[in-house]
C-alpha cells in the first residue's frame, strides 16, 4: 500500500530558524506587558512616546495611549514599530 501524501524535503536548519523566529516574538510579547513605556521607531508616530495598554499576541498589534496636541489618543502598532523604555 503506497502513502498518498506527497513526501516532502524540510531542511533542519530552516526548521531551526522558524522556531528561533518564533521564540523571539514570544519573548518580546513577554517583556511587553501593559504599562510599559514605549517609544515608536518606525511611521507617521516616530519619536512619540506612550504607554501600552493592550497586547494582541495573534495578531501581533500593541495597542498604545499616544498624546497628541494634549490628548490621549490610542493607536495600533505592530512590535517591531515600538521599543521598550528602560528608566
């Protein structure tokens, strides 16, 4: 009896550098918790600073209170727009 399913050539090391990839965006969405103070490197909102309030972990969109001419303003960026401030 042959398998029907195709047979497929998966290289480790492409294997290895998905689950790096993968890990590394776990650990960023562990350090980034609401609350912490971040600054956005990247878009419209470059230098902004702002505080997190949400994280979506599937989507990977951080939810951030910009103030903006004195108000408070909530905008949506992916992770690697933002940095985390270290005080």
């Amino acid at each position: 009896m042959a398998s029907t399913s195709p047979s497929r050539n998966i290289d480790s090391n492409t294997v290895s550098e998905a689950l790096a990839s993968y890990l590394a965006a776990e650990k960023k969405y562990e350090l980034l918790v609401p609350g912490t103070a971040l600054q956005v490197i990247s878009g419209p909102f470059t230098d902004f600073t702002g505080m997190l309030e949400e994280v979506d972990s599937e989507t990977g969109k951080l939810k951030v209170s910009l103030s903006i001419f004195g108000k408070t303003t909530f905008v949506e960026f992916d992770v690697g727009e933002v940095i985390k401030l270290e005080y």
